[in-house]
C-alpha cells in the first residue's frame, strides 16, 4: 500500500500543470537531491519526495533570484555566456579609455608629431625637461681636486716659480715672443717684432712720418734714398733737408735713430765730409745689406749720377761712427 501509494502520488505530480500544482513558477525552493536535469523535474522529484518548500515571493524578484542563480544546464550556459559578454565590454571600454587618454597625451605634448608615433603610447607619454643647474654637474659631496693631495690631506699651491717644461729639457717660456706690435705700416709692425729686446722704451710706431711726396731734387742722395725707402716699404720724409742733416731730422719725427746697421732699408748718414762725403751737405745711402763681419753694403747716388745708383762696402767700425735711421 506504501508503494503504490507513492507511485500514484508521484504519477499525479507529473501530471500536474505548475498552476494545480500550486506554484509561481519560477518559483523560490529549496532541493536536497541531486541529478536533477530541468527546472520541471526538480520541481517533481521535490514535490514527490517531501523535499520542496514553496515560499510565496513576488515574481519580479524571483526572476532576479533565478538570474542570478541558475537551476538548470541551459541557465548556466546563459549565464556564463552573459558573463563573458560583460567581462569583453568591460575590456573593450577600459582599453579605449586608455587608447583616448594616451591620444590626448600626445596632442597636449606635440601636436605636430605623426599618427606612427600613437602606435608607442610610452614615446609619446614622456616628457623631457630642460634642467637648469647653475654650475658644474658634480656631486656636493665631493673634495674640490686642488684641496685634496695623492695621499688624501688637504692641500694648497703656495708658489707660481718654476720653468717650462719642453721635450726633455727644461726651458723658460720667453714671453716677448709671445707679443705682436700693433702699427699701421705692417712692415714696420714685423721689424719690430724682431726688435722688441732693443726697443727704445716708448718708442711709437706710428710716429709722423714727415711723408708728402719726393721733394728732392733729381738724383741728388737724398732724391735716391727716398725712393728706395718706398720700394721697401719704409717711412721716409719729405723735407730732411741735406744728407748730413737727416740723423736729427730724423729725430724730431719720432724714428729710431741709434749707430747700428739692423735691417735691410736702414738709412746711413754721412756728416759734412765723413768718410768721403761731399764737405758741405754731407751725404745719405741705403743699406742693402749687412755681411757676417759687421761690415755693409749699400746703394747710393749723386748729382753726377743722372739718375744711376752704385754700391759701396762700409766696414762695421766705419759704420758704428755713423748714424743710422731705421723706421
């Protein structure tokens, strides 16, 4: 009697329609079998078995309740399948945020740089900045090299005496040749530059020249130096007067005016009768050239001359008894 009892009753649950049944499907119930493959047949097995408790709810929130908790294969498929749908949503809008802020980054940085550069959002994130340090780049901590010895003790320089060093032999350093002569007459400015050891002090390169145009007579000495001097480049007066008198004219222009042949162009002075000069003007040459020995040779010309020059060799001691004009 049991059994077909239970047969018949179970029989009459299947046969029932959810409404006889008196169920709001869906509906909220609890089930402690197991094997169960439909929301209808659960519903049966826990009718038949005793096992079902039926809760009046309202039918909106059973739905959310069977929303969120599947009961069936097919609920669980759905539900995965709608999980996985918001899980690709929310994928795809978190990298399009990235996307549009990394854009927005490189616009605000550089506007003018190229759609390539969008393809690196970390090249085009970075920003360089100019850093302005008022010194050397060194660390604070660090020993100034000229306070600090090879054995680590302070230190100082306490004297600047010394000599050059040069190849494997010590020199001193001659700082005259290190010295260039500013003049206008750029001839003049090199002889001094070889001269500096001689120079008179206060000696001005750019002392009047007395120049303005040959104004001897043809031929004469002092029509001749006056050429020459310009050929070579040399200052030279107008109006020296006779060649006995040159040495002070000389003088009272500023030229360097001592009793030693030195360069090429230098004038030689000869006083009323010196050495075989005319006993009342005197006379002048020019020094073409200064032999090993002291002695010279010049170029020189004469009323007689017409025009022509000739040489003569004066010997050094000859020389040093004369004056001599330089520049």
């Amino acid at each position: 009697m049991k059994h077909a009892a239970h047969k018949a009753m179970a029989h009459k649950a299947a046969t029932m329609s959810t409404a006889q049944r008196g169920l709001s499907f869906p509906s909220l119930f609890a089930w402690r079998g197991r094997g169960a493959h439909s929301v209808t047949r659960v519903a049966v097995a826990q009718t038949a078995s005793g096992t079902a408790v039926e809760t009046d709810i309202d039918a909106r929130l059973a739905a959310q309740f069977n929303a969120v908790i599947p009961v069936s294969r097919r609920s669980f498929r759905e539900s995965a399948r709608a999980a996985q749908r918001r899980s690709m949503l929310l994928t795809s809008t978190s990298l399009a945020a990235l996307v549009g802020t990394a854009a927005a980054t490189m616009v605000l940085i550089n506007p003018m740089q190229t759609s390539a550069a969008v393809n690196n959002i970390a090249a085009t994130t970075t920003q360089l900045k100019r850093v302005n340090i008022q010194g050397v780049s060194r660390s604070q901590e660090r020993t100034d090299l000229d306070k600090t010895s090879s054995s680590g003790q302070a230190s100082a320089q306490t004297t600047n005496e010394g000599t050059w060093q040069l190849s494997d032999t010590n020199t001193t350093l001659n700082v005259d040749g290190m010295t260039k002569v500013k003049a206008s007459n750029a001839k003049v400015a090199a002889l001094m530059d070889a001269d500096q050891q001689v120079l008179p002090n206060g000696f001005n390169p750019d002392h009047a020249s007395g120049d303005s145009g040959n104004a001897y007579e043809f031929s004469q000495c002092t029509w001749w130096v006056y050429v020459r001097r310009h050929q070579l480049g040399l200052p030279v007066g107008s109006h020296m007067g006779n060649g006995n008198m040159w040495g002070n004219s000389a003088r009272s222009l500023g030229y360097w005016v001592d009793h030693t042949a030195r360069h090429v162009g230098d004038i030689m002075v000869f006083a009323a009768g010196q050495d075989g000069a005319d006993a009342m003007y005197g006379h002048v040459a020019v020094i073409e050239k200064i032999n090993s020995d002291g002695s010279v040779t010049t170029s020189e010309s004469g009323s007689v001359m017409n025009g022509a020059t000739y040489s003569h060799t004066y010997s050094a001691a000859d020389v040093a008894q004369h004056d001599i004009i330089h520049y």
